[in-house]
C-alpha cells in the first residue's frame, strides 16, 4: 500500500553532513522524495512537533537537541513506507539497533540518533501537516 511518513534529519545528522547519506538509503529502499525543506525550529516548535512526549523525564533534552541547529524535514512516499522507513532508521537506541540501519551506522546515542520518523499512521497524519501545506507535497 502507497503510503506517506515524514522524516527529520536531525540536528546531529546535519552537523556530521549525513544529510545525503541518510535520504540515499531510504530513496535505495524504495522511497520516493515528495516534498523537502531545511528548517530551525524554535524550542516552541520542537515541543509542539513532540508533544506525544511531554511527560517523558528526556522532553526538555529532546526539545533543547531539535531546537540546537537546522534540520532536513522530508515527505516520502512508497510501499508501507512508515515501516519500511522505520525499518531503515534502526531501533531508537544505536547500540540495539540492527547492524547496516541509519543509526547503528552513524548514531551517537540514544538522543542523538540522527533521524526522525514517523511511527503510525496517526502520527504521520500529525508530523506531516506540521511542516507542509498540501501544495508542497509533489505526489
Ligand atoms: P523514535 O525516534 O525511535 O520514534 P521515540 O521513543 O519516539 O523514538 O523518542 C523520540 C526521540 O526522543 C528519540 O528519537 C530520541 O532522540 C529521544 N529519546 C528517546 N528515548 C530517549 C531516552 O531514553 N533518553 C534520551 N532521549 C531519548
Ligand atoms: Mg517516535
């Protein structure tokens, strides 16, 4: 089934110049570029984008990390493309995630692990609006 998710190079993949890097790997797994800009959230921002996390004891952190510097946000789109996405990124924590995926490879630790995605169909229907109007998704 075609479907969307977004994806966020995270300030960390930024810095580290992985922002081709990573959009290689989901473009080779199938993924299709539909929409993309470079962005700086405000510490407001980043905390509306993870609000699911508020009560979390890493929110503060999480939000001071995604408000730190630039960021790549993407629209992609492709076969069970949340999973198929997910599966590529690797497990949240780079030192459980499968050997080959985006953060065992390139991740630091369990915050700073390079890329973002969504992780159901609800939370794509959130992040995606979040970022792009309808008219800057080229599907
Ligand atoms: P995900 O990015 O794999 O979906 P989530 O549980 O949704 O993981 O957490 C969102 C982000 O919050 C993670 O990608 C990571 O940057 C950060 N994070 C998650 N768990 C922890 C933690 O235990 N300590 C510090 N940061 C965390
Ligand atoms: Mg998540």
């Amino acid at each position: 089934m075609k479907e969307r998710t977004l994806s966020i190079v995270k300030p960390d993949g930024v810095e580290k110049g992985v922002i081709g890097d990573v959009l290689a790997r989901f473009e080779g797994a199938g993924m299709r570029v539909a929409a993309i800009k470079m962005v700086h959230l405000s510490a407001e921002q980043a905390g509306g984008f993870y609000l699911v996390h508020k009560d979390r004891p890493f929110y503060g952190e999480l939000v001071e990390y995604m408000s730190s510097g630039p960021v790549v946000v993407v629209v992609l789109v492709g076969d069970n493309a949340i999973s198929a996405v997910r599966e590529v990124m690797g497990a949240t924590d780079p030192g459980k995630a499968a050997p080959g995926t985006i953060r065992a490879d390139l991740a630091d630790s369990i915050e700073r692990n390079i890329v973002h995605g969504s992780d159901s169909p609800e939370s794509a229907a959130y992040e995606i609006p979040y970022f792009f109007r309808e008219i800057e998704i080229q599907e």
